[in-house]
C-alpha cells in the first residue's frame, strides 16, 4: 500500500501534507477559514501552509461562516477547488444552508461540479455541549455530500487527495482525541478512494463496524477479547457516505454476528442504518440480534465526570462483542 | 436615501436617455417585454397547473434584471432569488429552457429537477436562482471569490429582496466581499414587501441602502423602474469590480404589481396602490415612452417587439408542452459525479 515516501506521522500533519502535496500540483486550490496563516488552525492542521502557499491561497476569513462556505461553494462551481476549514465542524451550523441547501443539490439540478471540501474537528472532548456535538450522521443524511472520518494518519492524506481530485461537495471530519494520533502516511501517489472500508484486523467470531475514534477503540476491544479466544474482525469505514455495506455484509456472513460501534448518538445515528440494513439482508444468517454501541442521548456535558458516562470505550465494545457470541454460541464458552 | 414608499404624485417619470444608444434602449425595452409576456403567459398555467409547483412572478422588476445584466458578458455571473424569472432571461436564458423546466421537463435547464425557483445556465453565467432568502448572493459572492483569485477581469452581481436585506447571512456577505475587495455587484431589488410584510413594519433604519454603507462599500439608491438609471448604477458598479476597486451595493427600488406567489389574493396593500405603480411606474411604458419622446421608437416599431415577445413566449410553451417528462427511473441518477450506491434506491 505504502510508496517509499511513506512515514511516520500525526493524523493532522498527515492531513497537512496531503493538502500541501495537492495545492502545489493544483493552484485552483485555496483554503480559508479563521485562524489559518499565521496559527495553522486550531488543531495544527494547516501549519506552515500560510507561509508557503501566500495569502491568496491560504486566506484568513472573518467569523462568519455562512459567508466561507457560501463563497466556497460559488467558487467551487466556477472553478476553484477550495478548502473550507471551520476548525470545529459545530460552526457547520452557521452555514447549514450553505452546505445543505446550496452545496449539495448543485449537481442534482444542473450537473455542475462542486469540488469543495468542508473539514471540521469533531467527537467528543473536553470543551463542554456547543463544541463537542456527532454530526456525521446529519450529513450522511443529505443526498449530494460525501463524509470522510478517517482514523489513521494515512487515511487522513490519502483521502484529502482524493477529495482534492473529485467532484463532490465533502464533508472532512477528523476527530479530536485524533489529531496526534500517530502512523504511517503515504507518498504523494497514495489515494484512499471514498466508499471503501477496510479490514483492521479479521477474525472469525464477531463483525465489529466502527468509525474515527471508535476504530483504535475497536481494536483494542478485540485485542482484550482474543486473550479470551474470542477473534474480532474489525471494520473500519473510512467514509460514511458512500458507505460500504458490501464489506459489512461480506464480513458479516463469516462472522454471524455483529456490533456496531459509533460514538455517534445510538439513538437515530449511522449505526441504526448499519444494522437495520444487515437484518435485511442477512436475517437467516445472523446469530445473534446486532448490537450497538454509541453515546447516551444527551448534549455532551463538561465536567470530566459526565463526560466519562457518555463516551463509548472500548470496554463498551468488549462487552456487547462478547454478548452477541454468547448468543450466537447458545452459552457455550468459545 | 429613502425607505420604499410611493413616489410623491406628480414627481418625474421620465426617463433620461442621454448617453444612451438608442439600440441598446431598444434592446433593453425588448428585453422586458419578453420578461413581462413570459411571466404573463406562465402565471396562468400556474393556477391551472399545467405549471406545477406555483411560481413568484417578478412582473414590475423587469427594468432591475435587465438593467444591471446591460453591463454583463457571458463570462460575467449573475445568481438571484425565489423570483428571478427576469433575471435568468435577461442574462440570456433560452426561454424554451426556463419554460421546459417550469413544465418539470427532462428538457428543462434542471432537466424538470430544479423547478422555477432553480434555474440556471452556466453559459450565460447566470449561476442559479435561489429558494432561499439571501442566499443568492453567496453564489455571486463565491463566483466574485474566484474571479477575484483568477483577477480574470469578471465580475458577479448577487440579487435579493428587501426581505433578504433581514438575514444576517447578506451581511456576511457584503462584509466578505468588501473585506477581500471582490469583483461583486450586490443587488437588493426593494420591492416594498417581504411576501407580506411592509419594509416599513419589519425594518429598522433608515434604508437597506443606508444600512449597507456602514460595511464601507459605494451605496447607492436608484430608481428600479428606470432601466437606464439602474444601467448607469450597474456600469459603474462593474467599472469598480472589473479595476479591482472591490464591490458596490446598488439599492433598486422596485414594485411587483402582482402577489408573492401567483394566485395570491392578498389584504396587504390597497388595489390602489398597485394601480398607482402600473399606471405611474411601469418600467416598460416609460422605457416606451421616452423611446417615443426622442424619436427612437414608433408605434410599429413597438408592435414588433412586443410581436416578437409574444411569438418567443408562444413558441417557448409549445416546446415545453410538447417535451418528454424525465424518466422516472432516473430520480437517483446524478446525485454524486460518480455512480452512488445507496441500498434501497433500487
């Protein structure tokens, strides 16, 4: 997968340099938002590209996020290729129309390209309900929007470059307990196309389908529950829209089980639609009812305490795993 | 600067002509009159529905469309609001085209997807209208960004209502636009009512055009029933955006003579009122009147335009009755640039 550029890095660096690398091939490339040039963005995501793209490219914006996304949008379908960065994806409700009502029908009406990409930090952290909230599953509800939420350094560059080279409005989240995440990224050839979830680790007993932050969570899960001789195999989306049910499904008809792990408001999120679409396809296979694991329904409080209590943890997704195979085995110990 | 009010009785009509080419004049006039008989024609088969979805009639506006598209090329953008019949066609929309698309034709500039409150044709540079108050202007406003960055020389103009002039995004984006100088024309076609609500009854200040020029931007009110004043307001305007001077705000007070939506039997305002702005201030019959004053245009010349805006409006309705609806199959095609795969779709 790797090219011999590849190395070790942070998840936002990653992300930097997939844009650095595709704003010197692109000059339609811009980026703006508050914060950029000088600061790098909240969370150190376009450091340094101020100075050496200029301030034409990397442009510092007012607060005014209806206006960013409104002129990306228009410029999107005149040419350019920008990046909005509204370093939190919350301040995407300031510009909900923009995205949802402009952006993402441009196509469907007239069959311009709208090559924009959104990105915003999000998931949950300290910092109290306005700045924490899940949306993914809002966007992932609009006809028109793509949805990334890569989990590695290496799919944070390769999917900004795929971004970078499509035709599609996108929503980029990165989570923020993320950001210094750290691993391998590509070389300036490694594309990761949108719609294609990937395999972390395989296992036989138990389907584990997570996202972003839950991904390393899963994976740490999986590690706890094999020192058990339970084998998790654990799926990571990469994209929630297009979402890759195929592998879902494939990983699902070996398994027979399957625990679907968002950090996500369980109540209406992207994980109902994972499973409401594996019973319909897989009824007669499925050894067990699909569980899922996801936040409690309640805006995301301050104090550490109240925090903890809401976020899913990887023993979330040790405990369902391990309820779906006890199920799915009648009782019997694996 | 004034709010939107009834001109006082007996206050100049006429239209000055000086340092116009009577052809252009001629041209604008034709102009409007296609508006107006596209509007005229459409409203009806609104009511009855062969038009679906109801409409918003711009008839009363025409001379702001045409007026400020006078200074516009192909390569220049233009995108407006919910109503903005007159301004698609004045950026020179093939009326078969915004016909087709009222009728939710495959052959309508959406392919029957967008309706009227969507129309758009990229290569006349009018880059949509808009269903959402104000937002309009943020496609201009994006269009003038990467004008801007290309400093190809273009500019865009954004048009919204007196009622858009209420939403905080509109001063986003003029803030936006006079922060980063961009090539922007913004347009606020003051038609004295947000569908029913009087500008006097929902806006604080002086005038939207008073309001505008505290983001440090040229401000300007004109007479949107004078086609060659809104045309000199937006010459300059596109003089500025095209030299790098950064935008201007152009205020057109204007009146529509006919209700929000088509079929509209409002209390809001007085019969006599609207009867007053159709007898005093239709842009077209002082376009046609100063026409006649300076020897520019008789009575048959003004026959056939108005010939020649009835045969473009007639033909027009023809092929968009006579075209193919869309395929139902395909109302999931196209949502992505690539072939989406949704479960359940099928």
């Amino acid at each position: 997968m790797t090219t011999p550029a590849s190395k070790r890095t942070t998840l936002s660096r990653a992300y930097r340099d997939g844009l650095a690398e595709e704003m010197a091939r692109d000059d339609s490339i811009v980026v703006l938002g508050t914060d950029l040039y000088e600061r790098g963005g909240h969370w150190a995501q376009v450091t340094n590209l101020g100075p050496q793209f200029g301030r034409d490219r990397v442009r510092n914006a007012p607060i005014s996020e209806a206006a960013m996304v409104a002129a990306g949008v228009g410029a999107a379908m005149n040419g350019l290729r920008p990046v909005v960065d509204l370093n939190f994806l919350d301040f995407a409700f300031g510009a909900m129309d923009e995205i949802v009502n402009q952006a993402a029908k441009v196509r469907y009406w007239w069959g311009r390209p709208v090559p924009l990409v959104v990105r915003g930090t999000t998931g949950f952290a300290g910092g109290g309900a306005q700045h924490n909230n899940p949306i993914e599953s809002w966007f992932g509800h609009v006809p028109g929007l793509l949805m990334a939420y890569p989990s590695t350094p290496y799919d944070a560059k390769g999917l900004i470059k795929s971004a970078m080279r499509g035709e599609d409005p996108v929503i980029f989240a990165m989570h923020k307990m993320q950001t210094g995440t750290r691993g391998e990224a590509g070389g300036p050839d490694d594309l990761v196309p949108f719609g294609q979830a990937v395999i972390r680790r395989p296992g036989r007993d138990v389907t584990v389908v997570s996202y972003g932050v839950m991904a390393p969570k899963a994976l740490a899960a999986a590690d706890r529950l094999a020192a058990d001789g339970i084998e998790a195999e654990v799926i990571d989306l990469r994209t929630l829209m297009p979402l890759d049910l195929d592998l879902v499904e494939e990983s699902v008809r070996r398994t027979r089980t399957l625990v679907v792990a968002a950090e996500d408001y369980r109540h209406g999120g992207v994980g109902a639609e994972i499973a409401a679409a594996m019973q319909e396809s897989l009824f007669r296979e499925l050894d067990a009812p699909v569980l899922r694991i996801g936040a409690p329904f309640a805006p995301v409080p301050h104090s550490p305490v109240l925090l903890e209590a809401l976020t899913p943890g990887a023993e979330d997704v040790e405990r369902l795993a391990r309820e779906v195979v006890k199920t799915a085995t009648g009782g019997r110990p694996q | 600067m004034r709010a939107h009010t009834v001109p006082v009785e007996g206050e100049d009509a006429g239209i000055d002509l000086s340092g116009i080419d009577p052809a252009d004049a001629r041209d604008w006039l034709a102009r409007m009159l296609l508006i107006r008989e596209f509007e005229s024609t459409a409203g009806p088969l609104a009511t009855s529905g062969e038009i679906p979805g109801g409409m918003h009639a711009a008839t009363g506006q025409e001379a702001v469309a045409v007026g400020i598209t006078s200074v516009l090329g192909p390569e220049d953008v233009a995108a407006a609001s919910h109503r903005s019949h007159h301004v698609a066609l004045a950026k020179g929309m093939a009326p078969r085209s915004v016909m087709a698309e009222l009728f939710g034709k495959a052959s309508g500039c959406a392919g029957g997807r967008g309706g009227h409150m969507h129309l758009a044709d990229f290569s006349v540079g009018f880059d949509g209208s808009n269903g959402i108050v104000g937002a309009g202007l943020g496609i201009a406003l994006g269009a003038a960004f990467a004008q801007g960055y290309r400093q190809d020389g273009h500019c865009a103009a954004g048009f919204f209502g007196d009622g858009g002039a209420n939403t905080g995004r509109v001063w986003e984006f003029v803030n936006l636009a006079a922060a980063w100088k961009l090539p922007l024309i913004v347009v606020c076609e003051n038609n004295g009512y947000a569908v029913e609500t009087p500008v006097g009854a929902a806006m604080a200040g002086e005038s939207v055009a008073n309001r505008a020029a505290g983001f440090g931007l040229p401000a300007v009110q004109v007479d949107g029933q004078d086609v060659a004043a809104v045309h000199r307001a937006a010459a300059d305007a596109a003089r500025r955006a095209r030299a790098g001077d950064g935008p201007t705000f152009i205020e057109a007070l204007t009146y529509r003579h006919l209700g929000h939506d088509i079929g509209e039997r409002g209390q809001y305002r007085t019969t006599e009122e609207v009867e007053w702005w159709q007898t005093n201030r239709d842009p077209i019959n002082r376009m046609r009147v100063a026409l006649e004053k300076s020897g520019d245009l008789d009575e048959a010349g003004f026959a056939d335009l108005a010939a020649q805006a009835t045969a473009r409006v007639k033909d027009a309705v023809e092929y968009a009755a006579a075209a193919p609806l869309p395929d139902p199959a395909t109302v999931t095609d196209a949502v992505t640039s690539f072939a989406l795969k949704v479960r359940g779709n099928q």
